[in-house]
C-alpha cells in the first residue's frame, strides 16, 4: 500500500521512498523518456530507474 509522499507500508514496517531527483529536475528530464507501450513486458517507472542510478553514483554502493 502506498501512503502519501511515496512511503510503502510492508507488513508492520513503513518503508520512506526518499527523492534523488527534485521534482524539477525531473520535469525537465522525465519527457526524455518513452512512453510505456501497451503491449510487452510490464513498464518500469523511468523516475525510479534514474533515481536508483543516482544514488548509485552518489553512494559508490554496488547494487
């Protein structure tokens, strides 16, 4: 279940969904990105993807 804010609650647990990209930034980068087609493989949600990628960079972290 999502709550407002984007935090997921699984279980007992809150999980806080924290932006890489500012709502700005992604309006300036989001209509780079295909729309989903209605036939294939599930969309994945693009902002989530860049946003993996940056704290990726950000962190050094391997995934």
């Amino acid at each position: 279940m999502l709550l407002k804010g984007g935090a997921s609650v699984v279980g007992e647990s809150v999980l806080v969904a924290r932006r890489e990209i500012s709502d700005e930034t992604w309006a300036v980068i989001g209509p780079l990105f295909p729309a989903a087609k209605s036939t294939g493989r599930p969309p994945v949600d693009p902002r989530t993807v860049v946003e993996a990628a940056a704290w990726r960079y950000r962190t050094g972290s391997p995934w």
